[in-house]
C-alpha cells in the first residue's frame, strides 16, 4: 500500500493562493479526510495529487518516487470528480469496467470486479442504463464503481456521497471504508460535512484558506480542537469572550465584558489575558429551573425560534444582554419547550474549553469565508 508526502506544496490562480505551503504525509493504507469550509482549497489539492493540475511550487511524493512529472496516467491513482465524468455513450456496466478492460484483465476477472462494484454501490439491476437515463445520485455511484474498479492504490475521492439519499450515505459511508481497506488502497476522502468525516475517517486533516490548521484522531479533532473556528465548525459550538481571571488546580475563572464571572476547564494561559470559551450546542442544556449551584454557569434567556431536525431540535435562544446561543436536545427533552418560553441553560465548566481570543474577534474567527 503506498504512502503520500506532501512537501511545500502551493497552487496560486493569479494573486489567489489555493494551497499554501502545504506539508503532510499520508501513511501506507490510511483513510485521510480532509474537512474544510467551501473555498479551503480541498479539491484543488485532490487535482494537484492527481496530477490533472500542475502546482505552482513544491513536490508530491507517492512510494517516496517523486511524481511532479508524472501524467495522470502513470500515477496508479483513481480520482472521483465532482463532475462525475461518465461517458454517455457507455452503458452503467462499460463505464465500471473500463479501467479493467482497458489494462487487459481477464475476462472472469472483469465480470467478478463490475458485478461486486456495482452491487456495492446498488447498480447492478441498471447496468444496461446509461448515464442520461440515470438520475444525479446514481450517475455519482456508477463513478464512484468505475473508480473503485481501476487498478490503482490511491483512491481520491471528491465529495463522493454528495448527491446520494440520506439512507445510501449512511450504508456506503462504511461499505466505502471497509472495501478500500479490503482493497489495500490509500485513501483520501474530501468532505464539508462534518458527521461525514467524524464517521469514516482513520484521520481527519482540517484545511482553511488552503492551510492545515490541525490534524487528528475524530476524537482529538471533536473533543480537542486547537481554535475556536474549528470548534464550531465541527459541531456548533457557544462562545464567551474575557478576560482570564484566574486559574486554580481544577478550573479557570473569566470574567466578561459585562462583569460576570464563569467557571471553565483548566487552561495554561496566563491570568490576565484575553480569552473566548466555547462549548458544544449539544453539551448546551436548557432548564424551566433554576440551578442553584455554584459549580454550575446558569445563563436565562427566551427561546426566540425551534429547529425541528428530527431526532433533534435546534433551539436559538435570546439572552438578557441580547447576545443568542443555540442549544440542541433529543426528541424527549425537546418536547418539553414551546418558543417564548423562558429558560435557563446551565453550562457544565468541564464541557467549556478555553482558547486565546482571536485577532479581530471571535465573530471574525469563526467566518467561513
């Protein structure tokens, strides 16, 4: 299985810079995801490693040979666009086969790998269709097939559950892992959606702005964010502005820009400097009481709109000083609130991380774009 490095890597269109001296390596069979905004130069890096774009400056490495000038061909990687890229005049069947008919396979062979691609992705009942006569999400399964089907050991994949049903993409999302594992292919899957990454990946590269600004485990990434952007990015997340006050064996004390103190986990920043804590809209309780405890930060506010999610609920909630936090309960719990009714969200300290505060603001932090 083959490994990827990465090295000083920069693609520039003009004055915009779409990768920035990027430098990561992609160890022998690994499931990488990279997560980002739109605009964070994800797909361009796939085009880059694909060899269907040329850098501006830096170098790939795949089974530590240098590819830079290699053309796609030669660089024994399948890449699945966004675009699909069917042939129209091929059926669902010819357009999975291609790639093995093409390197000369035997004919068995070629009947075993496009019945297992296409029963895989549930084609195989339209392999006699064509690419007009199938609807977006099938079009972007038979791609995904015809890529899993070449002879390659590096699979990138843009976006590939996109298009699908809500029910299909959570069935391929691990059907995908497990048949790229069993395949003994390096993989990197591209994503703007977070559950996505969380779910699939051995780890998670997170891209700003061309930029990796962190990697790690689903957990580290989820549990351990290294900036407020990321925090919130994956899964919504409160924040608080302030100044650190004072930090003892076992938490952290912020005082607002209004006077009011909070409770948070311990940091390592000095007493003194300025701070934003965050914490998970799904760690946001919401009460009709009162907490009376001094462990505990109790916020009051109104429900201003409800978010019916399903298995969920998405509640804004408007507080005294007007600032609005979003608090996200199960179904159960949901049930018991109706919008304008008062309540009070008590904050767990231990769930509230603390991060420098931003240059220019949290709000600015936290902008997509």
């Amino acid at each position: 299985m083959p490994e990827i490095r990465i090295t000083n890597l920069k693609k520039a269109f003009g004055d915009l810079v779409a990768i920035d001296d990027l430098t990561i390596d992609v160890k022998d069979g690994e499931y990488l995801t990279i997560l980002g905004p739109t605009g964070a130069g994800k797909t361009t890096l796939l085009r880059l490693i694909a060899g269907l774009a040329e850098q501006t400056s830096g170098s790939i490495f795949i089974d530590g040979e240098c590819v830079d000038d290699l053309p796609p061909e030669r660089r024994k990687v399948a890449f699945l666009s966004q675009t699909y890229s069917l042939f129209p005049h091929m059926n669902v069947w010819e357009n999975t086969t291609f790639g093995p008919i093409a390197r000369g396979w035997d004919p068995e062979q070629v009947e075993i790998i496009g019945r297992e691609m296409l029963e895989m992705v549930h084609l195989y009942d339209r392999k006699d269709a064509y690419p007009g006569e199938l609807s977006g999400g099938m079009q972007q399964r038979n791609a995904l097939a015809r890529a899993l089907s070449a002879d390659a050991k590096i699979l990138l994949l843009d976006e590939p559950l996109r298009a699908l049903d809500a029910r299909l993409r959570l069935d391929l999302r691990y059907e995908l892992k497990q048949l790229s594992k069993d395949m003994g292919m390096t993989t990197i899957h591209v994503t703007h959606d977070q559950e996505e990454a969380l779910t699939i990946s051995d780890r998670i590269l997170v891209l700003r702005d061309g930029k990796v600004i962190q990697s790690g485990t689903p957990k580290e990434i989820f549990n351990k964010p290294a900036i407020p952007f990321i925090h919130h990015f994956v899964g919504e997340a409160n924040f608080i502005s302030g100044k650190l006050q004072e930090v003892d064996d076992e938490y952290s004390t912020i005082v607002d820009d209004d006077g009011h103190k909070y409770r948070t986990q311990k940091t390592d920043l000095k007493p003194g400097s300025r701070v934003v804590a965050g914490i998970k809209t799904e760690f946001t309780l919401m009460t009709k009481e009162k907490w009376e405890s001094e462990e505990i930060n109790n916020f009051t506010g109104s429900i201003e709109r409800i978010l019916f999610l399903g298995r969920f609920s998405d509640f804004e909630i408007k507080l005294g000083n007007g600032e609005i936090v979003h608090a996200r309960l199960p179904g159960y719990q949901a049930n018991k609130f109706d919008g304008g009714d008062k309540v009070n969200i008590p904050y767990s300290p231990q769930r509230m991380l603390v991060f420098p505060e931003p240059e220019g603001g949290i709000k600015k932090a936290l902008e997509m774009v």
